[in-house]
C-alpha cells in the first residue's frame, strides 16, 4: 500500500458508535475507545469526528454523516435488545449519496455474518459446515450429523457468544447434550426442546452448522486485517464450549501482538496471499470495500502431513472490532488514507 499518498487536509472521517444523548453530548475526539484511530488519522491528514448513533436521533446523525466523506462504523450487530436494522438502512442511504461507509451492510452481510464459513467451507480454513435455512431442516438433518460427532450451531448474526452451541449426542439416551458458549454447564434436553430455543434464530437468518474441533482448548487465534493487510494477532485460551475443568482453568484474556510475531507469519502469509483474495473473489467484495478493520478467529485443525498446524475459521467479525492490537490504528488510518484517495 502507498503510505505516502495521503488525502487533502480537508478530508473529514466520522467514527461512529452506539449510545445515549449524554454520551452524544460529550463525545470529543480526545477521550474514549477510539483515541489512539483519531492521532492515527489525523497524521495522515485525516480529521476524525465522533459521531454517537441512536434509533432516537438517527436524524441528525444521517445530517453528521452526509457532511463527512467517510464514516468508520462500530456498531454491534445485537446488544442491549437492539439490532442494527435502523442502522444499516441509514448508512446505506449516506453510502448511495456518495459517502464511504466502513464497513458496508451489504458487506457485513457478505463477510460479517455465520454464513461466510458455509460460503467458504471449499477454502483452506474451511471444515465440515452446513446451512439450515428452516428448523425443518435443521430437524431433519442435524441428528444424521450428531451420529457422527459433536456439532457447533451458531446463529448467523451475534456477538459475544451469543445464539452459538455445542451440541452432542448422548450415546445412553435419546437426550442430547448442549453447551451455551455464554455459560459455564451443559444440559441434558430433547433435540424439540432445542429447536425451540432456536426457533428465533430462524426469524432473520439462517443457522450454520460446524463440525466441533477438538483442539479449541489449544486456544484461538485472532488476526486483525485493515483491507488486505494483517494489522495484528490475538491470542487467548478460551472458555466457551469447552468442558475440561483443567483447560477451562488455562483460560485467560486475549493478548495482542504485532503482525511480526514470529508465531503467526504462516497466518499471515496465508491470509495476505491466498485467503482474502480468495475470500473477495468467493464473495465479490472489491478490494476497496474490504472493512477498514476486521477480524477472523481461527482454532487449530488437524495436523498436517507436513507436521505442521492446519487452521479452521470459526467466524469473522466486521461490525465493531475492539480492543486490537496497539499497531491496529495505524494500519486503520493508512487505510482510510488509501481509500479516500482511491474515491477521488
């Protein structure tokens, strides 16, 4: 990418996030999350406005938006009840008038939602994945794919663990076992009164079905992307879906390093050269549209012939990528730069 390239002075770039009209009132550009993407921007010749989004005045934020020349979006895709419908049809307005929006909904839905591992299963960090599109459907086939292993049904919008189980069945019962990714105890249950709970997850979406992998107490791997280049990694032993007492015990925050870690060069050399190309290519998204930060978590596959680690993709996340790596900021604003360049 050309670092040296940088967009007139007058560029202004807002970056939005959710909340209340006390934190509308008081946002400014040197306090909150996003401190370290305005000294970032602003030293590629970017000025950053903050600019909070709320339902109850979406109005004056679409009027915030149109006087920009592009909008950064951190906005999760369910929290505290809501969703971002209101949001999305906004930002797809600002967009058609000649604003660039990061990252897009229709992108979102392309790259951001469960489904991308079922659009991709053919790729490198695919693994055995089905799409439902009806609880009909999941009725039907779910139990022939429980006979062969535990599964993983993730509901193809959510965050925080939200709408995903680990599901499995129980050789000395006709129950089933399932784990919720947001609690620490499994249940025992009828595969009914599972579908039941997952009824809702049918009402705006698919659901997805993964093969579980049985190295996820090894830990994941998150890499930071800004467009096509790595921005960073995260590491972390996790909790969720995990039933080992010992290796829940291991479990601890992610930390985050830079994308020269010597631990994940293979990762990142697979995710420059081959996987995001194949990724917009498999999804039609233009290089350009690519969020100006993303992430995909990864857990360790088989062992490869070679000795070496195989990677399976256990989601992507486009909609409000925070915390990163200290590097991320950086490669976000030099992004930014390159695209504003780009769309003049």
């Amino acid at each position: 990418m050309d670092t040296e390239r940088h967009p007139t002075p007058n560029h202004t770039v807002a970056i939005l996030s959710r909340g209340d009209a006390a934190a509308r009132r008081d946002a400014t550009s040197k306090d909150g999350r996003f401190v370290d993407v305005f000294e970032a921007l602003a030293a590629v010749g970017v000025k950053g406005h903050p600019v909070i989004y709320d339902e109850s005045f979406a109005d004056p934020v679409r009027e915030q938006l149109l006087a920009v020349d592009g909008v950064l979006v951190w906005v999760n895709p369910i929290q505290d009840g809501r969703n971002r419908a209101g949001l999305d049809a906004l930002l797809r307005d600002v967009a058609a008038q000649g604003v660039w929006v990061s990252t897009h909904p229709d992108v979102i839905l392309k790259m951001g939602t469960k489904e991308v591992l079922y659009g991709t299963r053919s790729m490198g960090w695919g693994s055995d994945t089905a799409l439902y599109q009806s609880a009909a459907a999941m009725r039907t086939e779910l139990p022939t794919r429980l006979a062969a292993g535990p599964r993983v049904i993730k509901r193809n919008r959510g965050n925080g663990g939200q709408g995903v189980w680990k599901v499995e069945k129980l050789t000395t019962s006709p129950m089933i076992k399932v784990l919720d990714a947001t609690k620490d105890a499994p249940e025992e249950l009828t595969l009914d009164d599972f579908l039941r709970r997952c009824a809702e997850y049918f009402e705006n979406g698919n659901v997805i079905d993964q093969a579980y992998q049985p190295r996820l107490s090894e830990g994941v791997t998150r890499c930071y992307m800004a467009g096509d280049r790595c921005a960073g990694f995260g590491h972390h032993k996790v909790r969720a879906l995990v039933e080992s007492p010992a290796a829940r015990s291991e479990a601890g925050p992610r930390l985050y390093t830079s994308n020269t870690d010597p631990r994940f060069q293979r990762l990142r050399r697979l995710m420059e050269d081959e996987w995001t190309p194949q990724l917009t290519s498999l999804l039609d998204i233009a290089r350009g549209d690519l969020p100006a930060i993303w992430d995909a978590d990864f857990m360790l596959g088989p062992v490869q012939a070679d000795g070496s680690d195989s990677y399976v993709l256990g989601e992507i996340n486009v909609s409000s990528v925070h915390p990163y790596p200290s590097e991320a900021p950086t490669e976000i604003a030099r992004r930014v730069a390159d695209r504003l360049q780009f769309k003049l």
